[in-house]
C-alpha cells in the first residue's frame, strides 16, 4: 500500500471519526438528560432494584462510563494523530506517490548510494549524504528497509543504506 494523505484519511482517520461518533452514542446510552426513559441510568433508577444491588449497578454504571470515557479519549488522539499525518503527508506536497513506493525511494537513493560508494568529490559526497540523509529522516524505516526496496536498489546499495541506517539510529 502506498502511503498517501488520501489512505491515512480513508483508513486512519474517517475510521477513528465513526468510532468516536459511535463513542458519543454509547455515552447517551449510560445517560441521557431527555424527558424519556432512554438510558442505562434512567431505566435502572425506574427499576428501582433492591437496595444490596444498588452500590452494584453503580459501581458498573461507573465502570461502563469511565471506560467509555477513556475510550473517546484514545478515539480522539488516534484521530489528531491521523489528521496530523496527513497534514505531514501533504506538505511533502505532490513528490508523496514516488517518494513512498519502493522504486520512488530506488530512484530517489540510488545515484546518491553510487556516489557514496565510490567516494570522490567532496562536494559530491555533501550532496549525496544530504540526500541520503532527508529519506532517512522522511521515510520510515521498516518501508526504507524493505525487501521491495532492497530488490529495487540491489544488493550493494541496499547493504551501503543499511549501513548509513544503522550509524544513524546510533547516533
């Protein structure tokens, strides 16, 4: 799958909005301040249970509400994170298609690996480093690492970025 502003939104983030609206319903399902007896509470007040099962029902009612509550809040967070992915994702601006797939990050690397390789002119070096550099920042590892892009760049070159990887992290 190729990471774009459009999957994050379609996968991520429309997701995380219907599990929150659905999160705000269940809250109305615990209480409802309505005129009706529509909610959790209101029906367990009607019911009127006996009186050793009433801390009971409202230790529960205070479980189920706190969980929901917690899980509105992670709902929330996975959905700003997701938003803000895709803010990330659209500033790299129209280069996002070719730069994410294994051959866009192949041919974005490739001659720069060569020129690290072979060594050579410094200012040649500066660039490729530099270049090397902003995919390792940009791309996340376990799709920089993969085999589609290791059978793209080959052998040589897929150990050289490895490499380059490794005294990265270790930095």
């Amino acid at each position: 799958m190729t990471v774009t502003e459009r999957t994050i939104r379609r996968n991520f983030l429309d997701l995380a909005i219907e599990a929150r609206a659905a999160n705000l319903e269940q809250e109305k399902l615990i209480l409802n301040h309505s005129p009706e007896p529509d909610s959790l509470v209101e029906v367990l007040t009607l019911l009127a249970p006996p009186k050793e099962l009433v801390p009971l029902c409202s230790r529960l009612v205070n479980e189920f509400s706190y969980s929901n509550a917690h899980e509105g809040q992670q709902e929330k967070k996975l959905a700003g994170n997701a938003e803000a992915l895709a803010v990330d994702l659209r500033k790299l601006g129209s280069n996002v298609r070719a730069a994410l797939t294994a051959k866009g990050i192949a041919t974005r690397l490739r001659e720069a690996l060569r020129t690290i390789d072979a060594g050579g002119d410094p200012a040649e070096l500066f660039r490729a480093f530099h270049v090397v550099s902003l995919a390792l920042r940009e791309i996340p590892a376990a799709q920089l690492l993969s085999a589609s892009v290791a059978y793209e760049l080959g052998g040589k070159k897929f150990a050289l970025l490895n490499r380059l990887h490794a005294q990265r992290s270790e930095a």
